[in-house]
C-alpha cells in the first residue's frame, strides 16, 4: 500500500475536492504562495541556492516490499549466475538431407514436365516423313510402340495417358499407312491416325454364297479392306437409299443384321482401307444389278414380298449347301408348309437355330454372359422350331439361284427331307413316316 503525504496548508486543505486543477495552478505571479516566507528575498535578488524539498513525497509502509523481497535503489543488483546452455540437438544434417531430396524431386517433376511438353508439342522434332503401319485391330499400346520406335514420338507411355485422359474426343484410331514426322504434336497424330486413309493398293476378294455377315466382315478384314466393327455399323445403317430396301427391311427391329440377305455374294475388288460405307454400297449395287426384271417378274408372281423372298432364299442356301439341283425342291418343302400352318406351324429348320446360337447368341453374351428376356425373344424369332412362319430375318447372303428357287419352288407335296452328313443325298417325304425311314436311311437318328 502506498500512501502520499499531503503538504498543503489548512486553507487549502479546506479547499473543495472537486476544485478544477487548473484553478489550483493558476496564481498569480505576484502573489505569495502558503509556502512563502518572510525571510524569502525582494524582487530582484538572486535567490541563495537552496534545496527545495518536493511538494510531493512518496513514501512506502513497512513490509510494502515483502511479496517481492527487498530490493532498494541503492542496493546493487547482483546478476545471476550465467545459465549454461543446453547442447543443441545435432538435427542439422537431416534438415539438409530433406532439402536436398526435395529439392531433387521437385527437379525431377519438373523434368518430366518439360520433357513432357516438349514431346507433347513436337517441340524437339523435324520434318523429315515417317511412314508407319497401324494393322486392323491394333491397340493403342501397339500403336504407341510403333510411334516410339519410328521416332514419332519419344515417350509412349505419356502418349497414352494423353490419348486416354487428355485428347478432347474419343479417339478411333483407323489402320493402314500413315505419314508423319516427329515435330508433330500429340493433336495432330491423334488427328492423322483417326482420319480414314485408304490406300491406292486393291485387294480382290470373294463371298461365297450363302455367308454371314460375321463370315463376312472377317473376310475384309483379313484382306485389310475394312475392320470388323466398321463393317457391322455400316450393314445396321439406314442411310442407303436402294428401292428394294424398304421399310420392311430398315424398319424391322427384330432383326440383328439389317442388311443380312442383300449382301451380294461375289468376287470384287476393294481398295485396301476403303470405308465400310462404300463397301455396303458396293455390294448393295451388286445386288441391285443381279435383281433383273426376270427376277422381279418371279418375285411377284409368288404372292410374297422381296424380304420375304430374300429369308427363304437364305434358308434354301443353307439348307441346300449350294447345291443348286436340288434348290427348288428343297424351296416346294417350306413353301407346302407355309401353304399349311394348321397342319405345320413350324417350318423346323435347322440352320435357322444354328443361325441365333452361333451367329447372334455370341453378341448377347459379350458383356455379361447373360441372355435377357428380349434377347432371347429375338433369338427365339430366328428360331423356326420356335417360332412359326418365316425366321425374322435372313440367315445368311444368297445367291441368286437360291433367290429364284425361293420365288420359284418345284411342283411337289413334299413337307419334309434330310440330307446325308456330307451333303450328296438329299431325300423327301410327304409325311413323317416315310420321313422317318428316309432318316434312318441316311444314318438320321430322330428323337
């Protein structure tokens, strides 16, 4: 506790508390303050030097200091004894071991960036050409090796992350011969590579009759006409504009191949990489020339649409196996039972049950290996054991004996026949019995 002794006299003491300071200050020079004195010296004078005590003096009660211990102004403080520094952790060298390792692999990325860049834009390159060969089917890991050993490009791997995560649309890279050169860019390769290039060089290839579209589309592509896959967008296309191609045909959603049955079997000469488009198209016109107005004539003296023609001719090929002799009386069987549905509701072909499990059945099972219900359905309409009348599309290419076979049946009442395993014997039947014995004739067993 610190207590302030007071100094002013009774008259000032008396003064009110809430006197303003700046009225107690305020005296004028003239007058004599309660400290003067008489013996004080005139105006004037020099004053003796004296010592003044202050107005204020300040002055501490015993044991003021105990909290704190006594520490006088006069009293020497005594410095404490130097702490002795601890050592100091010897961490020094791992803090530099962890600089210089990041600094290494923030130099290391950043190579990698640089390099990446560089490659990317086909910065270090030249352009002298380089010709490389991309084969049907080839991946884009084969197609980036390739590019790499041609000195196309540098590093494959950053080639197909760009291709795979970077490239602005999906990348269909096509085959055949390309020209290039190393100072292009990543886009540009992309660009040259997905760009159809067909190549001066022609290939002659033949379809057998009575092939389908899978039999097909390997043909082509073993002769580098054209890709599988491409082939089979162009044969579901519906932009050919061909009279015979009706609504009937283009419409028919129960069909997988659209244009199975209008491929016209033949030999023809393809450019290697045409495009699947002109491929179709030219078979298309093939067919086109091969349906004279003879063949037309017959088609409608049958009293059946040209779809209807080109599905039987399709099972008469099959189940003919080219022989051409025997063609029309195989057509009078199917055309005896369609005349009678109440009596054969089925026309009970084989190579229409073969057709959905071996030529449509593989597609379904592609993904999952599960057939849905509207799968089976439309395999189920292709099969002529279950479904009554014409399967629901071709089931392969005919040829044009078939076709007029198929519009032209032979005169019999013959509902059934069987053919020997190789092909050379062919027996009829007008009903099951003798069926059964023409079976059993030809080493046929029934169930």
């Amino acid at each position: 506790m610190i207590c302030v002794e007071d100094n002013r006299s009774p008259e000032e003491q008396k003064q009110p508390e809430q006197e303003s300071p700046v009225s107690q200050q305020e005296t004028a020079p003239d007058q004599i303050g309660p400290e003067d004195t008489a013996d004080s010296p005139a105006s004037g004078a020099e004053p003796e030097q004296e010592e003044k005590s202050p107005v204020f003096q300040v002055t501490f009660q015993d044991g003021a200091f105990d909290e704190f211990g006594e520490l006088l102004p006069a009293q020497p403080v005594e410095p404490s004894p130097a702490t002795q520094a601890k050592p100091k952790r010897k961490w020094g060298w791992l803090k530099v071991t962890v600089t210089l390792v990041l600094l290494a692999v923030i130099g290391f990325i950043c190579t990698v960036v640089i390099l990446f860049m560089a490659d990317m834009m086909g910065v270090n390159g030249n352009s002298d050409p380089i010709t490389i060969t991309v084969e049907p089917n080839t991946g884009l890991n084969e197609v980036s090796e390739t590019l790499h050993e041609a000195g196309v490009i540098a590093y494959p791997d950053m080639f197909k992350f760009y291709v795979r995560f970077m490239a602005e649309d999906d990348v269909t890279i096509q085959f055949g011969e390309f020209d290039l050169s190393s100072d292009m860019g990543y886009d540009e390769i992309i660009q040259v590579l997905s760009t159809y290039n067909r190549s001066d060089q022609v290939v002659r290839v033949t379809i057998p009759e009575g092939s389908t579209v899978v039999e097909i589309a390997q043909i082509l592509e073993e002769n580098r006409v054209c890709t599988v896959q491409d082939f089979y967008s162009a044969v579901n296309s519906t932009d050919y504009q061909y009279s015979f191609l009706t609504e009937e045909v283009l419409n028919h959603t129960d069909r997988y191949f659209l244009l199975e049955g209008y491929l016209f079997p033949d030999t023809y000469d393809f450019y290697v990489n045409e495009h699947a488009t002109e491929v179709v198209e030219t078979m298309l016109d093939n067919f086109a020339d091969h349906y004279t107005s003879e063949v037309r004539q017959a088609v409608e003296a049958s009293g059946m649409s040209l779809d209807q023609i080109v599905v039987l001719a399709s099972v008469v090929e099959a189940e003919a196996s080219g022989n051409t002799e025997q063609m029309a009386n195989v057509s009078s069987v199917y055309h005896n039972r369609l005349g009678d549905s109440s009596t054969y509701p089925n026309l009970q072909s084989d190579p229409t049950i073969l057709y959905a499990e071996n030529v449509i059945k593989p597609f379904f099972q592609e993904d999952d290996g599960v057939i849905d219900e509207q799968e089976q359905a439309m395999l189920d309409s292709y099969n002529t054991y279950a479904g009554s009348g014409l399967p629901a599309g071709a089931i392969n290419n005919p040829g044009i004996a078939a076709i007029l076979a198929a519009a032209q049946p032979a005169d019999t009442d013959y509902t059934y026949f069987v053919t020997s395993s190789d092909g050379a014997t062919f027996l009829y039947a007008s009903d099951y019995r003798t069926h059964l014995a023409n079976c059993e004739q030809v080493g046929i067993t029934t169930g």
